[in-house]
C-alpha cells in the first residue's frame, strides 16, 4: 500500500472530537438564532452572512441535525435548534466567564495576596492570621492594608484587596462573606464624666451629650446613624474622627464621648482613665471576613480567609 505521507486520525483522536461542538460555530448560530436573520447578525456582529451561513451548515454537519430552518422574514428554530440555543446561551456564559477570570489571574499573580483590615483587627488578630498563612504558604508575598472600618468595603469590591475584614455586606453577587463575631458598642468617656455615672445610655439622654462619631460613612458609622434615626435622635456632634488613637486623646480632655466596640475597649483603652456604658436597647456591629466572587475560588483566597476565620473563631 503506498503512503500518502498523512498518519491515519487516532480512533481516540475520532472519539474526543466527536461529542466537542465547534465555539465559534456556536457563537455565529447563537446570534442569528437570537436576532432572527443572518442580516440581523450580519449588522450586529460585523461579519459577512455567507461566512456565518457556511460556519452554521458545517456546524449541523458536526451535530448532524438541522438547526435552522429560513423563512421568508429571516429563520425560525428547528426542535434539535431550540434544545441547542438553550444550552449555547449557558456555554457561551460560562466561557466569557472563564476568560474574565483568566484575565484577572493575569493581573494578580498567584504569588501574591492581600488583605484589608482597621487598625484593632491588625493589632489583636492580623499578626497570628500572617503567621499562619505563612508557615502554609512561605513563599507568598503578603500585603497588609490598614484603613478604617468604614473603607474596607470599597478596598474589597473596588479589588484593592484581596480579602477584607469588614462590618458592611450588601445583598451583592459580587462579594462571597463569612460570619466572624458579633459584639456590642458602647459608650465611652473619661472617667468621672457627669452622664456616664449610670447603668446604662437611654436613646434621651444620648441627645444631650457631645459626640465624637466615626467619618467614614460606613461600616461603624451607619450602624449608628441607623441607631440615631429609629430613635428619632439629633446627635450633637462637632468632631468625625475614624482615628482611635485621636479619638481618645480628645474624650480624655473634654465632655466629648465616643462610640466603640466592647472589643476595642478593652484593648485599647486604660481603664483607669476612661468608663464605658451600655446602649439600651443595645447597638451591636457584626464582622465580616469577605472577597469578590471570582477571587474566593482561588487557593490562596480560600486559605487566608480560612486562616481568618480560625483565628477570630479562636480568640473570641
């Protein structure tokens, strides 16, 4: 037998392209099928009907079924076109997604994370959260972003960071969140402040006092202004400070009373200078441990927020 110098096509070969439908023969029919005429596409997609008309009938060739039939204002599905057009609306989803996702791989190299958090999460729970993360992962490049609780939100969505430590999540496909803690704000003062001589803050008397609330509009700060307006409060308030270190330095030298979490409270406040009050009825904040949908999937994504869970799940 001569040899016509082409190696015969693999039986695997023939098996493994049998049941694979052509991408770009899907992506034609798709859109001629959604518009309802090759003209229509034709204009839509800037490609010549002819091209698009020869790519359909090889396609059908593939599947070995017709999948349009022409009619005389353009074509209409045939049974085998209906189930087709169906599935090619998901397949051609699934694979924009997988190139999005590609792309963002591009821009964010697998040997590098980040993370966001305010400045009590950096000082109480950040340090064990890398420790960790970097004994599973040393060669890992590890950024650490500090910014108030209120801005943490925009770094996650905005993918300023990988993952944040967050008191904010919306109902948004965008972001996949766990629950970390929840816990009580309070009211804090110097010690001996007239208004703090109590057992608890009532709504009233928290309108007659000066306050000192947080500036960033989220996070922290909505919980309270939400407070405010389900109790019908005007707070009087000449100071907006997301600084604790500030924020302190003035409630110990001034009637000025802050809000903080129990938590930041009892880290960062001396006792002997400053008192604290309950709210009743009571404000609570709750944190989050959240990342954009697309990133939660990667591995290292996965493991740090798992690190992050852990750690707070064990020191509270």
């Amino acid at each position: 037998m001569a040899n016509t110098g082409k190696s015969p096509r693999s039986h695997v070969a023939h098996i493994a392209s049998r049941d694979v439908i052509d991408s770009r023969r899907l992506f034609y029919f798709f859109h001629v099928a959604r518009l309802g005429s090759f003209s229509a596409a034709e204009t839509f997609l800037d490609v010549a009907q002819s091209a698009m008309s020869r790519q359909i009938q090889q396609l059908e060739a593939d599947i070995g079924v017709q999948l349009l039939e022409r009619t005389g204002r353009g074509v209409s599905l045939t049974v085998f076109g209906e189930i087709l057009y169906e599935q090619a609306n998901v397949i051609l989803e699934e694979m924009a997604n997988t190139l999005s996702k590609i792309q963002m791989a591009r821009r964010h190299p697998a040997g590098e994370i980040s993370i966001g958090a305010s400045s009590v999460v950096m000082a109480h729970y950040m340090p064990e959260i890398l420790t960790r993360f970097s004994e599973q992962y040393p060669e890992v490049q590890i950024t650490a972003v500090q910014a108030p609780t209120g801005d943490l939100y925009e770094h996650v969505v905005q993918g300023r960071v990988d993952v944040g430590i967050v008191l904010y999540v919306p109902n948004s496909n965008k972001l996949v969140s766990r629950k970390l803690m929840s816990e009580p704000l309070l009211l804090v003062g110097r010690k001996g402040h007239p208004s703090l001589q109590k057992r608890a803050m009532t709504p009233q008397a928290l309108e007659e006092l000066e306050l000192l609330l947080p500036a960033s509009p989220h996070g922290m700060r909505e919980m309270i202004d939400d407070y405010f307006l389900a109790h019908g409060i005007e707070p009087k308030c000449k100071l907006q400070i997301d600084s604790v270190p500030l924020s302190k330095a003035i409630v110990l030298k001034s009637d000025n009373c802050c809000i903080m979490p129990q938590s930041s409270f009892e880290r960062e406040f001396d006792q002997s200078l400053f008192t604290s009050l309950p709210f009743r009825p009571g404000i609570s904040r709750t944190m989050y441990v959240a990342s954009l949908v697309d990133r939660s999937q990667q591995p290292l994504v996965n493991a740090l927020t798992q690190h992050v869970i852990e750690v707070f799940a064990n020191k509270t």
